[in-house]
C-alpha cells in the first residue's frame, strides 16, 4: 500500500495524534516510518533591539533534536517496526516537502491540521495548508479525539470522475478496515442558481441517474477488490458542503479520501476547490490522494 510514510511532528498533542496513525499504517503497509522535524526561527526575531544570537540558536536546535529523540521513542513504544528519523532548519512546510522530494520512496504524509498555534479546526493551520497544497505526494490531515490504532470503520470518498478521483478510490479500498462498515462513493453535482428555474425536472434526473451508474460501475469494480460493503450516493448541490454535511451528519465516518484536484485541471500546486473544502471542515481525518510521479 504503502512504501515509506513521512510523519512531521511539531511536539504538539496534534502531532502526536498524527503519529498514532502513521505508526499503525506503516505497520499496517508493512512500511518504513520517517518521524521528520524542521525547526525554524522567524526573520522577524532578528530584527529587534535583542535579536538572536547564534548560542541561543544552537540552544534551539539541540532542543529541538532531544524532542524529536523523544517522539522516536514514543513511535517506539507504540509498535513502529521500521523507523528512522529526519531533521533539519528551514520553513517547516517546505522543509517538510523537501524532505519527501529527496526522497521518492515517501509516498505518504501524516501531519496534525494544527499544531502549537491553537488555530482554530475550521482553518488549517498554515504549515499543514502549505504541506497539502505543495507536497510530491498523498497526504493525510488527521485530526484528534478519535482512536489512531484502529483501522479506519467508515469511509466516504467524494469523487468527481477524474484521474485523481479514480486514485482516491484506490487507496479508499485499501485503508478501509475489512471488519469495517465499509466505503461510500459520493458524488454531488452542483445545478447554478440561475439556471435551476429553468431546467425540466427530468434533466436533473436524467444527469442522476446517468452519475448513479457511473458510480455503480466505479463501486462494481471496487468490490471486486475488498471485502466491505461500497455503496452509492448521489446529492444535488455544491459538492464541497454536501460531502462535509454528510461527514457532519453521520458520525460513523472516521475518513473520507479526496482526489488533490479534479476535471478542471487545477495546477497540482494548488488544492482544487471541493478537496480545500473538505480538508478545511471535515471533523474527521481527510486523505487528499496524489500519485507520486514515478
């Protein structure tokens, strides 16, 4: 499933969430665990009337290594096989980035949605934004309060029937628990206000019925690959809030996979709308699902 994870930590409970999932699916994948670290100190600081000074910098760095030397041990005790670690300065999300590039065995980031800021969780906070938007690879945004050690129960997964769609849908099989309630592939499609008034009905049910089969063909074809139930569902409306109402409203869903961009061919550098959307409110883990360029 998985060749190597990259799991970046900040020490924040958030970060330590993380790690409890990066540990059980490296394990899971059978997959090296990198715990990476980047410590960054701000131009800002040294511009003041007692900027830095280089003893006080190399005071952060050592910190900064004995608290990495401590999430190591942590990932130790919670059952990492196969481990090592990753330090270095610089700007946390590109530094992070950096990290997963050299190496092109990472095919997966596990990161907290918000670390030692206390952002709200309505925005993400802005190292795992930027990590998300620029990263080489699939990255999971988890979130806290949920059990990391169990395979994820439930899984919704948003597609819009383009080529990353059809890659979230793959890794969707893969991480669902085979004791699970399963994967539902979910599609919304959006009418424009200003045209709504004006189309027959039996257009908007031809277009659902047209986008219920081409789900069912995609839910036939992964059925034949994992043992869960996958089922259908289609929702007329902005494809952004209908997934998060339904990850709001039906509490069961502790995942949902998303494609990096969809059909309009958004830059890779950039999230396309539905997935931002998804990654900026859902209250549980999101998966935004990037092919690493071979």
């Amino acid at each position: 499933m998985f060749r190597k994870i990259l799991c970046a930590t900040d020490f924040s409970p958030g970060a330590d969430h993380a790690l409890r999932v990066a540990v059980r699916l490296a394990n899971d994948a059978n997959a090296e665990l990198v715990v990476a670290h980047a410590w960054h100190v701000p131009a800002i600081a040294f511009s003041g009337e007692t900027p830095y000074v280089p003893a006080l910098l190399e005071e952060i760095a050592t910190d900064s290594e004995k608290e990495l030397a401590k999430v190591k041990q942590r990932a130790l005790d919670l059952g990492a096989k196969r481990l090592s670690t990753q330090f270095g300065s610089g700007i946390p999300w590109d530094r992070v980035c950096s990290f997963a590039k050299d190496d092109p065995e990472i095919d997966l980031i596990v990161m907290g949605t918000h670390g030692r800021t206390g952002i709200r969780r309505m925005l993400l906070g802005s190292v795992a934004e930027k990590v998300i938007r620029h990263a080489p690879c699939s990255v999971l945004a988890v979130r806290g309060g949920r059990d990391g050690t169990k395979m994820f129960q439930h899984v919704l997964c948003p597609v819009d029937f383009s080529d990353s769609a059809h890659y979230a849908v793959e890794l969707a099989g893969q991480l669902a628990a085979a004791d699970g309630l399963g994967i539902t592939l979910f599609h919304a499609f959006d009418v424009p206000v200003r045209f709504s008034a004006e189309l027959p009905p039996d257009v908007i049910e031809t277009v659902d019925r047209r986008t219920a089969a081409l789900l069912e063909k995609l839910a036939t074809e992964l059925r034949g690959k994992v043992t869960v139930p996958v089922t259908v569902r289609t929702r007329i409306g902005t494809p952004g809030s209908q997934a998060i109402h339904v990850l709001e409203h039906e509490v069961t869903y502790d995942l949902a996979v998303v494609g990096s961009h969809g059909r309009t061919g958004v830059s890779r550098a950039l999230l396309g709308s539905v997935a931002e959307k998804i990654v900026r409110h859902a209250p549980c883990p999101v998966l935004v699902a990037r092919r690493r360029d071979s």
